[in-house]
C-alpha cells in the first residue's frame, strides 16, 4: 500500500514537502537527466534524512531527452552518492526512468538494457520498511500553539515511540 505525497521541488513548497515526507518511510525523488543533482534534489535530501527516513529511491528522469545515455546515468548517480555520503539513509536505489514514455517505471526499457536493475515500481514494492520501526520518540509538529510569551505547545502527530511523564525531550529547530 502506497500513498503519495507529490511535493514540488520549488523552495515556497518546502512546507508541503516536510509534511509529506513526515510520516514516510521511503522517499522517491525525481532528478531531471537534463540538469543533474539540484538545489532542491540536496534540499529534499536533508530533510528526509533528517525526518529519519533510510530508504531513498532516486528515479532519474527524463532519459529520453538525453539519448537514454549510460554516462548520463552514471554521472548523477556518482554525483548523489558523493553528496549523500553524510546523510542518514541506509538504503539508496537508482533507476534511470522516462516516465513520458513508460520506460523502467512498470516494465522493463528496451532503450536501456545496460541498466541491469529493477523497475521503479519492483523497486518500491521490494523496499522492506519493518526493521526500521524506531523505539526512538518521533513527532511530527504540525502547529504550534503559542497564546502568549509564557507558554508555547506542540500539536501534531505521533509517528513512532512513546513518551512518559518525566522523560526528557528535545525539539528541533525548524
């Protein structure tokens, strides 16, 4: 079972961004062939990390308008691996798309048989979620409840874990 939370890679969207992917457990992120890794693509990258996600597939889109080029592929791929090597994910997959003509999203691309992976959505259907069930509290704040300078309250979500009385926690900086 899947829902999607389509989230724009635009910086006034970034709200609707943190929102989708606060109660994900896998992120996929589009990067554009023609343009490699973005602005956006790092954005997006560290707000799943630091939301907890471990799983992150990274379709790279648009091959058609490169020529279904390996070295294109390569390059991105390298280039995300590089830039990610930081961050909290324990699971990266890579898939070169072209969701205009349908290749490697449902069946197999007979415009990249160089590529010897899955399809984007053997991808999603394969990626196992049930180890990553934390202990740790998380929160996901949705408003923030302050009705004067004495008191400020945190309405939201609860995602994982359990809090008690006396237990010491820590908001983190928006």
């Amino acid at each position: 079972k899947f829902i999607i939370a389509d989230t724009p890679g635009h910086i006034q969207y970034t709200r609707n961004m943190v929102t989708g992917a606060s109660t994900a457990n896998v992120a996929l992120l589009l990067i554009d062939a023609r343009h490699g890794v973005q602005v956006q693509t790092r954005r997006h990258s560290y707000i799943c990390s630091q939301l907890g996600i471990k799983h992150v597939i990274i379709a790279i889109n648009k091959m058609d308008a490169v020529g279904y080029d390996q070295g294109i592929y390569q390059g991105i791929k390298k280039a995300y691996r590089e830039f990610a090597k930081d961050l909290a994910f324990t699971d990266v997959r890579f898939v070169p798309i072209s969701a205009l003509k349908g290749d490697n999203v449902v069946n197999e691309s007979e415009n990249m048989t160089w590529y010897p992976g899955s399809t984007l959505i053997k991808l999603l259907n394969t990626v196992s979620v049930e180890q990553d069930r934390s202990e740790s509290f998380r929160f996901q704040v949705q408003y923030v409840n302050r009705p004067n300078l004495d008191f400020r309250g945190f309405c939201g979500t609860v995602a994982s874990g359990e809090i008690r009385v006396g237990d010491t926690i820590a908001a983190l900086p928006s």
